[in-house]
C-alpha cells in the first residue's frame, strides 16, 4: 500500500502550464491570490521572487517554486520592476505577443497551475508551506524530474495534435514528482510525511488505508501500533494533526464520494465503509462533505 498515492488519486490532482517563455530587459509578474495553486520553474537566467510581501527571494536556473495554496506573489528581473498583472501577460503569451520585449537577456520561465479536490480533507494539504522550493542543489539526483522538466519546456512551445493534453499529463507527473521530492527532504516537518516516517504511527495509517472498512477504533489502531492509547492517541494528533477517528472518518468519505460517483448505492457504500446502516452513513457523510450521498450519486 502506497500512501502517499492513495492521497494524490482521492484528491484527483490536475493541473496545466500557462506558457514556456523568454523575457527581455526589465520585467515582472504580479500575481494575486487565487483557490488555484501556482508553480514556476527557471529555465534560463533568474527572477527574484516575494509571496505575501515578505522579503524578496533570488531564484537561480533550475530553481523551482510552487505555491501549493495559491498566495499572492510576484515575479520579477528586480525588486524594482514594474509589475504587470498576471492574466494579462498570460493573455498575452498564449495570443502569441510577447508582453517583456527587449535587447537584453533576463530570463526564461516555466509557469502553471493545479487544482484538486478539496472537498474532503486532507492533512497532506495542510502539511504543505505557502512555498515548496527546490533549489538547483537539491535537484543533484533527480535527473529523471530534470529530463521531464526539459520536456514540458519543450512541448509548452510547440504546437501539434495532442499538445494539450501531453502537456497536462507531463505537469501533473512534474508536480507529483516535485512535492514527492520536497516531502521526502521535509519529512521530519511535514506532518502527513512525518507520521509516514514514523516506525509505530505509520502502521496505523497503512491499516486504515488498508482496510478502510473494518470497525477501527483508536484502542485497535494502537494495538497495530504497539503503543499504549493514550500515548498513541497524542502522538497521532501531533504528527498527523487531527485526531485518528477524524482520520479514518474524512478517508473513508473520499473513497465513498468516489464509489457514489461510480454508481454505488448508498446502502452499499456504507456497508463496505463498516457503517452499520445508511442513515449513520449518510449522516457522517453530510458532516465532513456538507451535502448528502443522494446529492454525489445523482451528479
């Protein structure tokens, strides 16, 4: 059992690149908070980068930076540059203009978005900063995201039949790389990654994504751990940062909303999510997602 892949596939990742371009002389991007995440990778020269109006950052090539919750942010040759809004220098590049003209050199970006589910909670999500930064140093042994990186550059410019959706599919398996890679280096601070490095919590979150449907209770998941349930029950919360029935009551609705979606009856779906009758079921399920399953399985 995969975690990590069990997450990423109930919250349905998809995202997309806005464009592959070079910028001349002096420039900048001003983009404002948006419920969509943004990314953008350095492929030649450097950009200075601030998110939130904190202190201005200097990107190198190579560099990427993505914002997982889609803050406020701006991108520039300097700090002083003029900054033009986001959607018109998109607007402009996907028309074919060129919004930063000149004859000097600054730089080329890679730019996007992604978008998931979030309907049912996560901890994965909330374990992510407003900013996931990977430098040039800490890609050294990722030559695969490297090569894959170069790939989208190269297919973001170039028309073609399927053009769109390669580029889709090449953003998502660069994201899924990206945040796999800056988990795996933060995991001592990101708290879903944390709890999966954990030796003793890890085997409660494996039993629940296990066996989704079996009759846990915090008493039976610390047993899988080999703690006693007080100590289970904190440290859980600590590293996971919910409680484990809260755990185990949001994931089980991610996979019944998928199951209702598919065509399940609600009947079904709450007896093989170990619920005991449709009206308990339907009741958890209006508390986490805010509508009931009649509302998902009829579209």
């Amino acid at each position: 059992m995969d975690v990590f892949s069990d997450v990423l596939r109930r919250l349905q990742l998809r995202g997309s690149s806005y464009f592959c371009s070079d910028f001349h002389d002096s420039w900048g991007i001003d983009e404002p908070a948006s419920e969509r995440g943004q990314f953008h990778i350095v492929i030649r020269g450097d950009a200075w980068l601030s998110v939130n109006d904190e202190p201005e950052v200097l990107l190198k090539e190579g560099d990427i930076v993505v914002l997982p919750h889609g803050d406020a942010h701006w991108l520039a040759s300097s700090p002083k540059s003029a900054k033009h809004p986001a959607i018109e220098v998109v607007t402009a590049i996907q028309s074919g203009q060129s919004p930063f003209e000149g004859d000097v050199p600054g730089a080329t970006l890679l730019c996007g978005y992604f978008e998931y589910d979030d309907r049912t909670p996560h901890p994965l999500l909330n374990s992510l900063p407003p900013l996931v930064y990977l430098s040039t140093d800490d890609l050294n042994d990722s030559g695969w995201l490297l090569s894959s990186v170069h790939s989208l550059s190269i297919k973001s410019r170039n028309p073609g039949p399927g053009r769109e959706a390669l580029v889709d599919r090449l953003t998502e398996v660069v994201l899924i790389e990206i945040f796999r890679l800056w988990l795996e280096q933060h995991s001592e601070e990101s708290g879903l990654f944390s709890a999966l490095c954990d030796e003793r919590i890890s085997k409660a979150i494996y039993a629940i994504h296990g066996e989704p449907g079996m009759s846990w209770t915090v008493a039976s998941l610390a047993k899988e751990s080999g703690m006693s349930r007080t100590i289970f029950a904190q440290e859980f919360h600590d590293k996971v940062g919910q409680p484990p029935m809260v755990y185990l009551t949001n994931w089980r609705m991610a996979i019944a909303r998928d199951l209702l979606k598919s065509g399940e009856s609600v009947l079904g779906v709450a007896m093989s999510l170990g619920y005991q009758s449709e009206a308990s079921f339907s009741k958890a399920f209006k508390k986490v997602l805010g509508i009931t399953p009649g509302v998902i399985r009829k579209g």
